[in-house]
C-alpha cells in the first residue's frame, strides 16, 4: 500500500483522483498529452442505450471561476460505445474504468448496465441520475428518493459490479436521496453532478446557451459540492465520492476530510488538460504539510 | 496537440478591432486551418484562436477583439503564454487542384494565409477573395499579393475594392476552394460554389480538444466535433441546420 492508495468498493485504486464523466471522454485524447494510466481511474462518456446528438449549440459559457455546459448526454450509445470506444480506451488505459451510464426509463438504465456489465474492464458503474440537460430523464431520477431507488434496484439486478448513484445538488433534502439508494442496494454515492445555472449575453439579451439552461461546474461551486458530500458522507454507510469544483491537491484533501472515499476532477481538465496528473503529482506534497502519512487516515 | 509555453514578441492593431500577435515557441506540428487554445489571466476557458502564420520558432495569430479574453490579449506587451497546440483537423491540401479560390471574410481572413503560402508552395495558382463590411477593416491584402496571390477585396458597402459580398466576386476559373467566415458568408458560399472545397467552422468551446462534446455538429457522415474532427469540413459533408 503506497501513501495515496484508497479502496473504492472493494477495489484498490493507486490514488483517489478520478477524472468526472463528461469531460474525459473514453480517455484517448488525453493519452496524447499523459500516461493516463497515473490515474485512479476515470469515469468514461455517459453511455445511453440509444445514439444520442444532445442539444443544440452553443452548449458552453463561462463564468467567473466556472463554466456552462448543456451538452446533453452526447454518445454514441451502448452498442457503439463497446464496439468502438471501449476497444480504443483498453490501447491507452490498462486499470478498471468506470461505466457512467444514464437513461430516460429505470428500463434503459438497466438494458445499458447488462449490456456493460459483460466487459472485463469495467470496475464500476456510476449511475447517472442527476443530468440537468435532458428533459423527461436524467435529473427527474435524482430528485426523488422513490425514483432514485428504483433505479438503483433496477440496476444492481443486472450485474454484480459495485453500482455508485451519481446524485443531483438540485435538491431540497440530498441525504434524503443518498439513504434511498444505500436502502435500494447501492454500492456507493457520487455527487454532486453540475448545479443548474445559466448566463444572458448581454449584446443580444438572450442566454448564452441554445438550451436557455445548463450544468454550472468548475471551483465557484466547491463549497457546496464539500457541503453536501459531508452532508451525505455522515449519513450513509456505503463510499462517498466526492466532486465539484475540485482543481488542486488540497481540494482532494479537503473532500476526503468531508468524507469522500475517492475524488473526482471534472471542469479542471477542460481548462488544464493536465490537472490530474499535476494533482495527483502535487498530493504527497500536500499531504506533508498537513502532516498526513497516509490518504486511507482521512476516512471518516 | 502539446501544451507549450510561448513568449509574446509582438502585438499591433491591424484595424480598430484587429489585432496581430506574434510569438516565439515550439511551433512543431503546427498546420493551416489549426488552431491554438490560449491560457488567459482571470477567465476559466482558454480561447480559441485561428493559426495565421506559422515559422521554424514563430507563430502568428489575427484577432477580434469580441470579449473579456480578446480584450485582455489585446493589451498585452510582452510576456508569456500558455498555449495548447496543433488543435484541430486543418485544411487538407491534397485535395486542391491548380487553381485553387480561398474565400475569406473578417476574421475568418487569417487561416488562409498560411493556407495560401503552402499552395504557392506547392505551385499551385491561387485567387484569394477578401470581404469586409468597410474600407477601415481592411486587412492582409498586401499580404496575401506579397505571396503572388491574385487578390480581390470586396467591402459590403463599397467603401473599399468591389461592392458587395465574396461571393460576388467569384472568378470563373477554379478547380477547388477553401473558405472562412462567418456563417451567413459560408452558407452563402456553400451555394455559389460550383466545385468541391473546404470550410472552416467556428463554434463556442469548452476544452478545445475533442474531450467536451461542447462544439459538435451534425454532418452527412455523423456527429463532429468542431474542435478535433473540424474545424474544417468538406463542402461534401456539411449539414446545415437552420
């Protein structure tokens, strides 16, 4: 065991720090820059069972310390997904990888899971119920502890891979949806997907985005993201993963001292392709200054 | 694509809005139609700025200013850069013939520079159409005839050279083009043009290369995405969608 290993439901990652679905894609364009192998692992495209273009452009804006996405859960759905992308991530990336799989019915998310759950190289699946941009699915999953449970049941029937509920901030009572999914079975909790934001231009006077809305993420929104990921860390008993904002090695610490048992990074890499590897290169460092020996210690 | 850093050597306003930036680097693995992605003070995304020119260490961009990024590019002296490089799937020119028409307007002028120096280069004939809204945007045109271009600059108002848009100012002989601009001028060209050719897209980005899907577009051939599989597509293959 080195200084930065952690175990994320069962499984020994080298270190916590887990580049966040949706701005990593399948992993190969990063491969251009790194050795993406440094990483824990990385939680792949969220996968749909059907092909999905996802909105209109323009799908991006920015803000101060932060970004505007309303992609849509672009992919090129299940099939494609293991007959293309997945042969083309296992050159590149030799660690088990994380499934992000999202859905407009508790069917889809099951019929994409079994079909996932076939590959070796998957560890993981991050289930997605919590996507801001896509109406009649996604987020509606997320802001109900009935709906959310039943995905998850949905899911974990269909494999015995750890199952992790990426939940939604745009919520009234979050814990109350964590409890529901560690009742339904899950294996893990990952949150927060992006807040939902949006910005007017003011030369036109109409928002930004084609989608009038879209998912704020990026550093402005760590300290709800810490918030929440010790609200829910405190409450269940299964893993926390810990997300948003998170751009430097003591944003790591600091979601593992709320409780995260592992660390995604998610708009950091689309400002710095590099941010993963700098934070996982800086984390010892960090971690001597705060007279942490070991990451595993920080586990509440 | 790499990420580099590269040292301002200098930055001039072409036109009240233009601006010229040079910057010395590793400019390996830069091509025409490319683009890099600059790292600016204070804002959270990179900018996304079209290759002009490009030496053995020098590498030249042309830019609006539109925003706070260009803004704050525009007042730079001196200093470094954080770049990332060799973005995007350039301008293939293979596929021209002998005498090629590049089709440029405003700021979508820049790319083809580069672009025409290669062709000459490769001994090709090349006709270069400018457009501007007005005689005080004017840019490059010296520029391009230095290389042994033949140049028309058309201004929509008349101010400047021929009275109206590029694409009336097609000549008759061409066998292939290559153009850039904004929409309504690509769209335009789109049906004026009688042969095969290429464009060059511009779209809001989030990471600049391919991880995002924030700038992707339908085409004949399935999604693209602006950044990686763009910014320029065959005439062949482009969609537009309304």
């Amino acid at each position: 065991m080195g200084r930065l290993n952690v175990s994320l439901c069962g499984i020994e990652l080298d270190n916590p720090v887990i580049p966040a679905s949706g701005t990593f894609g399948y992993g190969y364009e990063f491969s251009e820059l790194y050795d993406i192998n440094v990483l824990g692992t990385f939680s792949f495209k969220g996968t749909t069972r059907e092909p999905r273009f996802g909105n209109p452009t323009p799908r991006i804006a920015e803000c101060t310390a932060g970004m505007i996405n309303a992609v849509g859960l672009q992919n090129p759905g299940v099939e494609k997904v293991i007959s293309e992308e997945i042969p083309k991530m296992k050159k590149v990336f030799h660690k088990k990888v994380m499934a992000n799989v999202s859905g407009f019915s508790v069917d889809d998310y099951a019929y994409t899971c079994e079909k996932l759950d076939k590959i070796p190289e998957i560890g993981w699946f991050e289930v997605n119920v919590s996507c801001p941009n896509v109406h009649g699915g996604g987020m509606s999953f997320g802001t109900s502890p009935d709906a959310a449970a039943e995905v998850t049941r949905a899911v974990k029937a269909v494999t015995d891979k750890p199952v992790i509920m990426k939940l939604s901030p745009n919520v009234t009572d979050i814990v109350s949806i964590a409890s529901a999914c560690e009742a339904a079975g899950a294996d893990g909790i990952s949150l927060i997907n992006t807040l939902l934001g949006m910005r007017i231009d003011l030369k036109t006077r109409r928002p930004v985005i084609a989608n009038t809305m879209g998912g704020f993420s990026g550093p402005a929104i760590f300290p709800v993201a810490l918030r929440m990921v010790y609200q829910v860390a405190h409450a269940v008993k299964i893993p926390v993963v810990g997300m948003g904002g998170v751009s430097t090695a003591e944003d790591v610490l600091e979601m593992m001292m709320a409780g995260a048992a592992a660390v995604e990074v998610g708009a950091a890499n689309l400002a710095d392709p590099f941010a993963c590897r700098k934070i996982i290169e800086d984390l010892p460092f960090a971690m001597d200054k705060y007279g942490i020996k070991e990451l595993s210690e920080l586990r509440v | 694509m790499k990420n580099t850093f590269f040292e301002i050597t200098s930055n001039v306003p072409l036109t009240d809005s233009v601006y010229k930036m040079t910057l010395a680097g590793d400019t390996d693995g830069i091509d025409a139609g490319q683009f890099v992605n600059i790292k600016l003070d204070g804002l959270y995304l990179r900018r996304p700025i079209s290759v002009c020119d490009v030496g053995e260490s020098e590498l030249t961009i042309i830019y609006k200013v539109v925003g706070h990024g260009t803004e704050q590019m525009s007042r730079m002296k001196d200093g470094k850069l954080d770049l990332l490089t060799g973005l995007g799937n350039g301008y293939d020119v293979s596929k021209a013939g002998e005498k090629v028409l590049l089709l440029g307007g405003g700021v979508g002028v820049p790319p083809l520079y580069l672009l025409a120096k290669k062709l000459i280069k490769d001994g090709k004939k090349v006709s270069v159409v400018l457009g501007f809204n007005r005689r005080d945007e004017v840019f490059y045109e010296d520029e391009f005839a230095a290389l042994g271009c033949v140049v028309t600059v058309t201004t929509a108002d008349g101010s400047y050279g021929l009275k109206g848009f590029v694409t009336d100012a097609l000549p008759e002989n061409y066998d292939y083009f290559f153009t850039c601009g904004p929409e309504p001028m690509l769209k335009a060209v789109y049906k004026a043009t009688k042969t095969s050719g290429q464009f060059s897209f511009e779209e809001r980005m989030g990471c600049g290369f391919g991880a995002c899907m924030g700038c992707s577009c339908k085409t004949v051939t399935g999604f693209k995405r602006i950044c990686r599989d763009g910014p320029v597509l065959e005439k062949e293959e482009i969609l537009w969608e309304d």
